[in-house]
C-alpha cells in the first residue's frame, strides 16, 4: 500500500478555513482536494493571513516578523518528525503584493523541500509605494518557487517575464468538483421573460462598482423582458438595493445563500449570470453557472476570459463599459436559441474539461517532476 506523503499548504490571503464564504476560500480548498486526489495528503501549515488593504507598511512589517517567527517553529516542528511524516513539499495558494509568502520560502529552504505556488502574480509597479515591502516579499516568493502553477492568462504574461530559469510555470486553470455541484438535468422551459442571475457579496469597492455598471445596464434594457434574481448579501446591501429601486419589481433580492443545493436551484432556474466582474481574479461563481448550463455576460476584467469562452460559452465586454455590457445582454436576449445554445456549452466545457480530476492529474505530473 502506497502512503501519500505529506505537503505542506498555505494561503496567505484567506486560509481555507476562514469563516467567510469567497472564491479564495473556495479554490483553496479545492487545490487541497485535488493534492490529496492527485496522491499526497495536504495539511494546513498555517493560518496566518498576511492580507494588506490598505498599504500600511507598519502593519506590512508586523505580519512579516509574525510570519518568519511562524516559519521558525515550523522549521524546528518539523525537524524533530521522522522522516515520512516531514513534508515533501511546501504548497502556497494566492501570492502577489497584498498577501506575500514570508513562510514557504524559509521553511522550504530550511528542510531542503520544492517550494510551489498557484495563482502568484506580479507587479512592477507595486516596488515602490504603499505596499512596497508587501511586494518584496511576494516577489521573493515568486522567485524562489520550484514550480508557479498558472491559473489564468492574464497572470502568465509578467511570471513568463521574470521566470528564474529554474522556474517551471504549469497552466492549471480554475476548476471544480462537480460532485459538489450534481446536475438534476431538468432545466426550465424558454420564458417570455427571461430569468437573469447575480451571485456576488455585497462591499465597497469592486463589488459595489459591479453592482453600480449592472444596474446602469438594465436600466437601459428596461424595454426588453426580463427578471432578475440577487443571491449576496454585506455591509454595502442598503447602496445595492437603492441602486436597482428604479428596477422594481423585477429585481428580487435573496440574501446570502451557501448551500450548494439552494444555490444549484438558483443556478438552473437562470437563463443567463450577469456579473460586470470589475477587478474579478477569474470569478468562482462563472464556473460554477457554467457547469450547471447558465451562459454568462462578464466583464473581461483579470483572468475571466480563462472561465468564460467567449462567443460560445457566454459574452465577454470591455472592462467598465455599461453600453457594451448592456449591448451585449440585449442581444442574447432576444435570441434565446442562442442562449440556449451557449448554456449547454457552457455545461459541457466546464465538466470535460474544467474538473478536479483534470486538476489532479496537472498536479501530479508536475509535482512527481519536482520530487525527482
């Protein structure tokens, strides 16, 4: 009997364990079902979430101190174990300038271990400024990593820039368990009134600013029949709700919801998700209508356009433009045989090809490469 060796994981933007629902949270925890599909059995190295908002660099060197006293105690935790119980690995889930790796690094160089990251980028601009030292630490990361495991495309153009030349970068684009998300394979008769979809939280910032460019887009739709339906909920619902009062009756606002069975509902029952995706990473909740047979409109923000195919899987439009976004879901729907069309692709490309057994096996190709 094979015994999977132990690796050690960590996510230092948001641990996957933390109490907040989120698309950090939710591939953190993938990444480790795929390690422990793909033949190894990932612990939770650390819940230290090195998460910098607002560039304070005072804050930025307490978290480093904090991090490189954890690493030490890792280091001398681990030493004192037998050997099969040592990690083989060191695995860092999310890096860049705002949640840096002070730990992986010297706790790898310290046992002699590869160090690997998914999902790290890089940005130039960020050396110098407000967070400064949080991109020293994200850089040095990325620099020592044995393996970057590239999530999207967006994020390969600055890593294959500065890749050290012992560097290996692996494409691992997002995926899902689609046990999680089983299919009833009972989708709804077309409607006069098609049957729009948003799943998002409700903050400042990037979120509110989604919210702000859907509601400008429907108000100029509002000629057209539709529905749509809000699963979120935050601080900002009062800002979010007020920015669709015009839209009333049509927008139903349902909370937060995070069964997967309710959400699944919800996901089946809708004609088309509709996000703005403003500074999204890739977004979760695309894969997710997706693999349930819900085309989408997204804004083609970060690495979207490695979830949604355009033009057979749902639209992509240019970052922030209202009148594009709009164009675009007037289109679709006034043409439902295409929307319909772009719905069962969608559920196709996500389960053959977006699935946590293709996620393993990229995995553990690359990682078997590491440890040779």
């Amino acid at each position: 009997m094979t015994i999977s060796r132990p690796v050690a994981f960590y996510a230092p933007l948001k641990s996957p364990s933390h109490p907040l629902p989120s698309g950090d949270r939710t591939m953190a925890r993938l990444l480790m079902k795929a390690l422990d599909r793909a033949g190894y059995a990932p612990f939770l190295a650390s819940e230290l979430r090195t998460f910098d908002k607002a560039g304070d660099r005072q804050l930025q060197e307490s978290l480093r101190q904090q991090a490189l006293q954890e690493a030490d105690l890792l280091i001398t935790r681990c030493r004192a174990l037998p050997d099969e119980m040592r990690p083989c690995l060191w695995f860092t889930y999310h890096v860049y300038y705002k949640a840096p790796d002070w730990i992986g690094p010297r706790v790898a160089d310290a046992l002699g271990i590869p160090y690997a990251v998914a999902e790290g980028s890089r940005a130039a601009k960020r050396a110098q400024g407000l967070w400064a030292l949080g991109h020293e630490g994200a850089e040095a990361a990325l620099d020592r990593a044995d393996a970057v495991f590239v999530m999207t495309a967006h994020d390969r153009e600055s890593l294959e820039s500065a890749r050290p030349t012992h560097q290996g970068l692996i494409d691992l684009p997002p995926f899902l368990d689609l046990q999680e998300w089983p299919a009833s394979g009972s989708r709804p008769l077309p409607k006069a009134a098609p049957r729009l979809l948003t799943v998002a939280m409700m903050r400042a910032g990037d979120k509110l600013a989604s919210y702000r460019i859907l509601a400008a887009a429907l108000e100029r739709l509002q000629s057209l029949p539709w529905t749509l339906d809000v699963v979120g909920d935050g601080e900002a619902r009062d800002e979010v709700e007020g920015l669709f009062s015009a839209l009333a009756p049509r927008v139903r606002f349902h909370g937060q919801v995070e069964s997967k069975a309710d959400l699944t509902a919800f996901y089946e029952a809708a004609d088309l998700l509709v996000w703005p995706a403003v500074n999204e990473a890739y977004g979760m909740v695309l894969l997710e209508a997706q693999a349930l047979g819900c085309a989408v409109v997204a804004g083609a923000y970060g690495g979207v356009a490695s979830v949604v195919q355009h033009g057979e899987t749902g639209m992509l439009t240019p970052p922030g433009d209202v009148v594009a976004f709009a164009d675009a879901l007037g289109d679709l729907l006034q043409n439902q045989d295409r929307l319909r069309a772009f719905g069962a692709h969608a559920s196709r490309f996500v389960r053959q090809e977006r699935d946590l057994d293709h996620a393993s096996l990229r995995l553990r190709n690359a990682l078997e490469l590491l440890r040779d």
